[in-house]
C-alpha cells in the first residue's frame, strides 16, 4: 500500500493528521491557559487573522464567549462526543461554528453557513417512523434509511455497504440518478475498510469529502507539546489512498454514515457525488440522527429475532431428543436424524461419522476433499466447538471444500 503524509493507509494514526479539509478552518483552545495553541493555516480567510497572529493568544479576542461553551466543561460533564454546533457572523461572515472537548483541548471548526437543503419536516419525520416501525428486519430498516438519506442529500449515488463475517463488505441496495453506474451485489475485501478505518466509522457517525480534488490546509502547533486528537473533528483530513481510491472512481465528493448495532459496526451508508458537494453541519446532523434512530429500532428488531430463533431450536432440539429417546438406539438413533439437525443449522450439507462409519444429508464435498478435511478437523480441540466463516487457506485450491465447506461448524 502507497505511503503518504499519513503514512501506511492500515496502519496509520489517521486521527493524529496535522491536516483539515480546507472548506473549514480550525482552532484548538488550551483549557488550562484559555490561549489559542493550534490554528489552520486558512483561519485568515475566515477570522481575518493569519495562524501566526492567534496562536499563543487567548482565544476571546476572536470568539465570543458563547460560542465555545465546551470550554470550561469538565471531562466528566461532556466527551469527545459531544458536539455543539451554532450560527455566528465573525469578519463579516457568515460562519457554522461547532465545538467540542477532547482531552486537554476545545477543538472549534469554522464552516460557511449553508442554507439547508431538502428539509425533513414533520411530515416526514413521522413517515419515516411509520416506516421505521413496520420494519420486521434490521436491513429493511437500513434499507429504509438509504433511501431517506438519499432523498435529503440528493448525491448521484447512494449505497447500503454491510459488512460480513471477516470484515468484508457487500452492496446491498443502492439509489442512482439516471445515468450512474452501481454496485448492487458486488463484494468488497478486509482492506477496503481497514481497522484503523473502522474504529473511526465506529467512533464517528458521519463523514463528509467535500472536494476530493481540493488541497488540505495544514495546522499550526503553538509548540511540540500540543497533541491533538482529530477523531470527532469534522473537518478531519482523509488518507491520500482513499482520495486517489474516489478519484479512479470519477467520485468528487463522498459522505458516509456509520450504522451501529449493539456496538458493532453493521454497515455504512456510503453516498458519491460525482461533482464536489458540501453538506452543511446540520445536514450532516439530521442525517447521523435518522441513523441513530435507525439503529436503535435495529438493535430491537435483531434482539426479537434471536429470541425467536433460540425458541425455534429449543422446540426442534426438544423434538429430535424425544425422537432419540423414543427410539432406544442411542447415538446411532441420530443417523436418522441428521436431515433434522442440517435443517436446525440452516446448512446446506451435514457429514456425520460414527463408528467409523460415514453419513451425510445435503451437498457435501467429494470423498477426497473429505479426508483431506478430516485430518486438518481431528487436528482441533474436540472439547470445543469450531467455527469457521471461510475455507482454510491451505484447501482454497480444491474445488469440491471451497464450493460446498466455505464455512464449517464442528462439533
């Protein structure tokens, strides 16, 4: 993978970055000295103040006191999280200023006000909760909320991203303008979404690329000592690998929202604009807040739907005891059954070994693929169960184990 000023794309601290998209501007406000200790080098264009003029001064001789009202807050009053956001005239502009605390600092981002766009009045609001509510399903629910956010945001393409067992991804529904090419079905590995990527999507909600061919403004530090944390900056600039990633796509401006179920990243709303687009904060806001409400009814839906589904096996399992038990064979009672049990797990083939002796029910590999799984499954723990969502690597050359053990429980 390409190196850049982030360093690896994998690997790299991607919310130690010194740089902001430059559509915004930024200070962080020391809370022990009240003194401006990092500015963006585009702050004149905003503050009518070069970075050179503001860092090391205190941050009231550029902002009023209501407009960083984190400031003063303590750490255990307000988090990271806690993002305020309001509308103020500073130079003669008209400025979106938003703030938030985060460890010994008050990071203050500075946006053009924007008028709002496609509003979601409460009509419909409350469609969307009717809606919402006769979800039987967490994707139908996500599916529900792509199709809002594309509605309200009006980008060329918009997709439903869910991730699958190993992180990767797939497209599971999309909304296009006329004209635009999609990616319904397709599959996406680990390394699109690397993990220093996805603890951000979990920490962070929203995510906006404003202009994927823009420069970024750098940030000036007051000393070395200052060490910011840009994980729920707004303005956070993006790896160089995913810029030059949208750009072979033809993608000038991007936004995401992070779906989080059980505090889990389920999925993503990833939208494309094929021209740069900025979406104002509160924009953006509206939208993490549909996808917040969304989440919720999903975590409620998946809970419902796990009881159910315990219940099920607990009536089946009940049943195919009573079955054995009625029997008096034993364990080789179970040889009758295993059609019962391959259902039980929705699988598509079950091998059964007893006594030396093979059964199966379903689609299951050719004998010679079978010994070759036997030796690597009598190689793990009996006294445990084994799962495993993939082929090993060591059997990705053989046909018969990839098409019919692409996944494998053992007991």
């Amino acid at each position: 993978m390409q190196n850049g000023p982030f360093g690896n794309c994998k690997e790299a601290l991607l919310h130690k970055t010194l740089e902001l998209q430059s559509y915004g501007a930024m200070l962080a406000i020391d809370k022990r000295s009240h003194t401006i200790c990092a500015a963006s080098d585009n702050i004149k264009s905003f503050l009518g103040k070069a970075s050179t003029e503001l860092l090391g001064h205190p941050w009231s001789e550029v902002l009023h006191p209501n407009m960083v009202d984190t400031l003063f807050a303590t750490k255990d009053s307000l988090d990271a999280t806690t993002c305020r956001v309001m509308q103020g005239e500073i130079n003669g502009n008209s400025l979106d200023i938003s703030n938030h605390s985060v460890g010994d600092y008050t990071l203050v981002e500075l946006e053009p006000a924007k008028v709002l766009g496609r509003d979601l009045d409460y009509n419909a609001r409350s469609a969307f909760v009717r809606g919402l509510a006769k979800s039987e399903n967490a994707v139908d629910a996500a599916k529900l909320l792509m199709s809002e956010v594309a509605r309200l945001i009006d980008f060329d393409r918009v997709m439903l991203y869910k991730f699958l067992p190993g992180w990767h991804g797939e497209v599971i529904d999309e909304v296009l303008k006329p004209g635009i090419e999609g990616f319904m079905g397709l599959r996406f590995p680990e390394g699109d979404v690397p993990a220093n990527a996805r603890r951000l999507f979990t920490a962070n909600l929203q995510r906006l690329i404003a202009n994927v061919s823009a420069p970024n403004a750098n940030i000036a530090l007051q000393d070395a000592n200052v060490d910011l944390d840009l994980s729920f900056a707004q303005l956070r600039a993006i790896h160089p690998v995913h810029i030059k990633y949208l750009e072979n796509m033809g993608v000038e401006a991007s936004f995401s929202l992070s779906i989080i179920c059980e505090g889990k990243l389920w999925g993503l709303i990833a939208c494309h604009h094929l021209t740069p687009k900025v979406l104002s904060i509160r924009e953006r806001q509206r939208c993490e807040e549909l996808t917040r409400i969304t989440a919720m009814h999903m975590n409620d839906v998946q809970r419902a739907d796990l009881e159910r589904r315990r219940y099920g096996y607990r009536v089946a399992i009940s049943e195919i005891r009573g079955s054995l038990n009625a029997q008096r064979k034993g364990y080789q009672a179970i040889n009758a059954h295993i059609g019962d049990i391959r259902a039980l797990f929705h699988g598509d083939g079950v091998w059964h070994r007893l006594g030396g002796e093979d059964f199966f029910s379903g689609n299951v590999p050719d004998e010679t693929s079978l010994s070759m799984l036997r030796n690597w499954l009598e190689r793990l723990n009996r006294n445990q169960i084994a799962v495993r969502y993939e082929v090993p690597p060591e059997f990705a050359s053989q046909p018969a184990l990839v098409r019919f053990a692409s996944g494998i429980l053992y007991i």
